[in-house]
C-alpha cells in the first residue's frame, strides 16, 4: 500500500473513531467508493492501536485511578472510586462483547458492511442523537455514573457494532438521554471506548495471527503512528468545543452523508 493510501486510513480512523460520526462506517465507505484495495485486518488493529492510545493518554488521570482500582474490584470490593470506574467501565464493555461474537461467529457482520446500511444508520442515528441532545439535562456529572447508567450505555453500545451507527454517537446520545451535560456524556463515552477498542483489536489480533509479515508490520507501524496523532487531535478538539457548542455540526454531516449514500445504493 502507498504512502498516502496509508495516510487516509489512518486520518479517517484517528479522526471519526471519536466524533460522533462512525469511524467503522467511513473505513467501509472509502474502499468501496473508492475501488481502492480494502486495508486489511492488520491495518485495522494497526489503527485501533493508535486511537486507543491517543484516548489512555488524554484520559490519563482517569485512566490512573480506574486501573489502580482493578485489584480492588477483581476481589469484589467495589468501594473506591477507582475499583466503582473499573467495574462499571468493565460492566458497560461486555455487551458489546456478546453482541460482537454473535455478529461474527454468524457471518452478520459481514452482511451490514453495505452502503444502503451505513446510509440509513448514519442518517436515522444522527437525527437521534439531534434529539437527545436538544433534551435539558439534569444535575447529573460523570461522578453520579451508575450501575444502571453503565449498563444502559453499554447495550446501547452494542448497537455500534451495526456499521455507520458510531460507537461514540450512541453512547453520547444514551449519556444526554440519561441526563449528562454533554462534556460529561462524551468523557463517559470515551472512557467507555477504552475497554472496547482494546476487545475489539485483541480480536483482530487473534484472527490475524500467523497471516501478518514483514511488510504488513512496517505498514502497521505507520498507520498507529498517524492514527495517534490525528485522534489525539480530534478527541482534544471535540472535548474542548463541548464546552460551548452542541453536538448540531455532527448532525448535520451524517443527515447529508446519509442522504447521499441512499441516493447511491438505490440509483
């Protein structure tokens, strides 16, 4: 693969794995858009691994006192805020989890990766997402995180796993359901995108095993590389316009997004 092939792959996952607009959806759309040669599963655990250590670094101080609580939790005293963020982090992932072995092990997962699905999940979850966010939230901050917040989260996590729908969108969208400002319900969103990336790419990993050589690893090496950097960026910028800007701008892109991949899978 060329450099630049390279490069836009490692771009559109770094940028869309954390804005609320399907990285899954875009990596799929590029290829068969494009006609360009489909990037392949080491590549995908390649760029996971960059977007995965671009939100352990943002997220660090959080990050700190979940592991620290770990120990804690594994001996079933969920009673610091460290072992409480562990466990609810851990609860929030399996889920997905389950869902994703079932999509897999079925071969429906293959079957979704369709323009016509990406399109009508990138259209009708983004108008969901318009609507949650338009909702008043509640007092509610990441430190009220509940067992059955984590737990609603989560499932509607799972549905991310549907090409298009975006993993950061549903969880945003069930945080300002749940009644989080948004700063908060994308913080929890992210952290939540930790356990999760990590899953998914120790899977990849697995099926790629034995598969993978030399070039394929230096190929590796440089999308993880950029993937980091532009999802470092993305996240920093995203969080940062949270603060005075609604989720509206994500919205409007996947409602036009939408539109055009309809027009293109039934014309």
């Amino acid at each position: 693969m060329t450099f630049i092939h390279l490069l836009i792959i490692a771009l559109i996952q770094g940028v869309t794995e954390f804005l609320p607009i399907s990285s899954s959806g875009h990596l799929i759309l590029f290829p068969n858009l494009t006609g360009l040669q489909d990037q392949g599963q080491v590549i995908d655990v390649a760029a996971h691994v960059g977007t995965l250590a671009a939100v352990v670094l943002y997220f660090w101080a959080d990050v700190r006192i979940g592991l620290a609580g770990i120990p804690r939790m594994l001996t079933g005293r969920i009673d610091t805020p460290g072992s409480k963020l562990a466990f609810l982090l851990a609860l929030a992932t399996i889920p997905v989890i389950l869902f994703g072995l079932v999509l897999n092990l079925t071969g429906i997962d293959q079957m979704l990766r369709s323009t016509a699905v990406i399109g009508w999940t990138m259209l009708g979850f983004g108008l969901v997402l318009y609507w949650a966010d338009r909702k008043e939230p509640s007092p509610k901050t990441d430190a009220d995180w509940s067992l059955m917040d984590a737990l609603m989260m989560g499932l509607w996590q799972a549905v991310a796993l549907i090409p298009g729908t975006s993993r950061s969108g549903i969880t945003i969208t069930a945080g300002r359901m749940l009644g989080y400002n948004r700063h908060d319900a994308a913080k929890l969103s992210m952290l939540m995108s930790i356990p999760t990336i990590f899953a998914s790419g120790a899977l990849l990993t697995a099926e790629m095993i034995g598969t993978a050589d030399a070039s394929a690893a230096r190929d590796g090496a440089v999308v993880a590389g950029m993937s980091f950097i532009s999802a470092l960026l993305a996240l920093s910028l995203m969080m940062r316009l949270l603060r005075t800007t609604s989720f509206t701008p994500y919205v409007i892109y996947r409602v036009i997004l939408g539109a055009i991949l309809l027009f293109i899978a039934y014309t």
